[in-house]
C-alpha cells in the first residue's frame, strides 16, 4: 500500500499555498490523477493501491466524485496564487485507472477541463492493464480526449508474469495495443526486467516482442525491491534470489541495443521513443521540474517550489473532501542548494541534459574526470551540457554523487 509519506509541515484546511508565494505563467502545468484501486496486489509493487479486500471505508463507484471535490479545491487555490493555467499533459496512474468505468475517467477529464482548461494538443495518458482495454473501452477514452495508452506489458514470458505475480494474459498485450490504434490512440508499453528467475534469453524474448507491437514509445524499469513488499519477504527467507546487478546491466545494454536498431531513441535513462513527438510530455515535467498537481490519495504535486503531499488511505481522503477539506497530509519548500541537488539528480536523466554552469563549484570540477571515466560525453561537455554515456546511465547515481559533493 504504498511507502510512508515524508515528514513536513501541515497543510491548511483550505489547502492554501504558503503566504507570498506566486505562480510564474511561463512554468507549464501538469495534472496527475491517481486512481488506486487494482484487482491484485503484485509481489513488488509499492504504489499507494488497494485490492477490494483491503478497501474499506471508500467505494470504488464513488471515487470519481471524491476526486472531483480535490479538482474543485485546487481551482480555489490556484487562483489565490496568481492565476489557473491550462494543463498541457494529463495523466491517470495508479493502480489500474481502467478498472474504472471509461464514463469515470472521462468525468474526471471534463473536470480537470472546466477547473483549469487543456491546452491545445495537450498530452492525454491513461495506464492501463492490457485485460482490460477492449475495442470498446478504447474508443471510450479517444472520444472523452485521451490521445495515448500506456500499457503494462511487463513481461512476454509466462513464468516471469508469475514471478511478479502479474495476472494478466500475455496476448492481451497485442489485443490492447490493437484496440489503441484503432482508436487513434498513441501507444507504450511498459517492461520490467531483473524479475527473480528471469534469464537473458527471457528477457531478450520480452524485448523482441514489445519490439513487433510496434509502439510509440517504450519504457524498461529494473526491478527494485522495495522494502515491506512480498518480494522483499520473500528475498529475506531466501525462498527467491535477489536481483542481480551485473545481469540487469547486460539486461539494460541488451535492451538499448535493440531498441536503438529499431528505431527508437533514448531521451531518459529508462524511457526510449520513435521521435521527440513521441516523448512522454507528462514524464518530462517531473524532470524537468515543472508545476503538477497529483490528484488522490497518496499523491504528490509540485507547485511554484512547494512540494505537498495527500493523506494515503482513500477512505481519509474521501472524509477530509467531504468534509470540505484539503485532503493535504503536509508540504515543504525546499531550499535553494536543495532545489539545486534535486536538479542535478533529475536533469542528468535526460537526454537533453544538464546545464554545466548550473552544478554547483565543486560539480564542475568532476566534470572532466567523469569525461575521463567514460560516463559523461565530452562533446555535450564541449557544449555547455551534461549528457550521460550509456555506461553512465548505468552509473547515474555514481555521476549524481559526483556532481553534487
């Protein structure tokens, strides 16, 4: 169900930013919409999402009026600092949003339309498990607005599914990806690689197939433990191996090679495209550091430098709104050498990269030696910029400590 929230200051029941504090209109906005609710818990995951069976206190055929409250709340708020812009991407996560009704999802759409507007050729994105996206359930979406489908494919191999205790059936994945593009949707598909028992030709398998669905866009995550999951209990017991790193890294190079064959060019450490255009706008914004709002329990926003975050549990959630309340858990305002790590940290993830005058005295003096070492290029140095080699994606925390101590 989701890590522990960070500690910080309360938020107003009114939801109110801190006193002074001023939107720039320049700064894009983005809208996240957490819908968490999923049909299986899966052994790794440690999102904020709830089965049925853990669900009590809040109804799922409710929640899409719950949310609107929160969009309702933020228009208030919004304009109290300066002024609503209209979102340029919007993104349902979770959780399975498809488990709910398309008519929900759109209902939430219109919502965040009449509260703060979409901008033209906005980014429309919604997660989706690939049992239950339909040729029906497509057209729903495009027709509510939503112009890209990103579909949880994790795997191709039976087995390794099972080791992540995904539930869906492989063939699926064409049949979604299929109803999307009869849609006119654009489509991603989501990997997982490093799953316990998962070999090099598995994982070669699973990349070959994604590969032939011909996507637009293709994300490939290592699996990390994450501590009070069941895959973390397992790997204590040693009922299951951990990952192993040196395998992940061929796992990584494997996958780049062959998506760059493809067609498909990286533009952050685990996301790959076919062109710019088909870039997630929405991923962007978090690296690139602009304004989102995250609707839903447990979800996180960043606006004009504050940073605040919900109560976790829907049913809080549900109360707090019902009340007429923020459902605000806490916020901080993060300080200027703090905002300035935090740049380094997201920025050198990118393609585009980092701004060399941008780190800090110390950061600077690491560049050359990082060129040296082979995980940053010195062309893009030459220029003004830190971009990572490919063996400094592998190696991305290594260059962030370097850069920033």
């Amino acid at each position: 169900m989701g890590s522990a929230l960070p500690l910080g200051e309360p938020v107003p029941a009114d939801g109110s930013l801190p006193s002074g504090t001023r939107i720039d209109p320049a700064t894009e906005f983005s809208v996240y919409l957490h819908v968490p609710f999923c049909r299986v818990r899966c052994g790794y995951c440690d999102f904020n999402t709830y089965t049925s069976s853990e669900l009590r206190g809040a109804r799922q055929d409710e929640y899409a009026g719950t949310l609107l409250r929160e969009i309702d709340l933020a228009r208030t708020v919004l304009e109290r600092a300066g002024g609503n812009r209209p979102a340029t991407t919007v993104f349902f996560g979770g959780g399975t949003p498809t488990l709910l009704p398309p008519g929900d999802l759109s209902r939430m759409l219109d919502g965040v339309r009449d509260a703060f507007g979409i901008a033209d050729g906005a980014e429309i994105t919604v997660e989706a498990n690939p049992d239950t996206v339909s040729p029906a359930v497509a057209a729903e979406l495009a027709a509510s607005g939503v112009t890209r489908l990103s579909v949880g494919m994790q795997s191709a191999v039976p087995r390794v599914l099972a080791a992540l205790d995904r539930t869906h059936d492989p063939d699926n994945v064409r049949t979604a990806v299929a109803a999307a593009r009869a849609a006119g949707l654009d489509v991603s598909v989501d990997l997982i690689y490093g799953a316990p028992g998962e070999s090099l030709a598995d994982w070669r398998a699973s990349v070959d197939s994604a590969v032939a669905l011909e996507p637009d866009h293709i994300s490939a995550y290592a699996l990390i433990i994450e501590d009070g999951t069941k895959l973390a209990r397992q790997i204590r017991r040693g009922e299951v191996a951990a990952p192993d790193d040196d395998l992940q890294a061929d796992m990584y190079e494997l996958a780049d090679d062959v998506f760059a064959a493809a067609g498909y060019d990286w533009y952050e450490v685990s996301n790959w495209a076919r062109g710019e255009q088909h870039r997630s706008r929405h991923n962007l914004a978090y690296w690139i550091g602009a304004d989102w709002w995250g609707f839903g329990p447990g979800a996180h926003s960043h606006v004009a430098g504050v940073r605040f975050w919900n109560v976790k549990h829907p049913a809080a959630y549900a109360q707090r709104l019902a009340a007429g309340e923020s459902p605000g858990a806490g916020r901080e305002s993060p300080d200027a050498r703090a905002r300035a790590l935090e740049t380094v940290l997201l920025r050198t993830r990118i393609r585009d990269g980092l701004p060399i005058g941008e780190l800090l005295g110390e950061g600077r003096h690491a560049v050359a030696s990082l060129i040296a070492d082979g995980l940053i290029e010195g062309r893009a140095a030459v220029r003004g910029r830190v971009v990572l080699t490919r063996r400094g994606r592998l190696l991305a925390d290594a260059v962030v400590r370097a850069l920033t101590e």
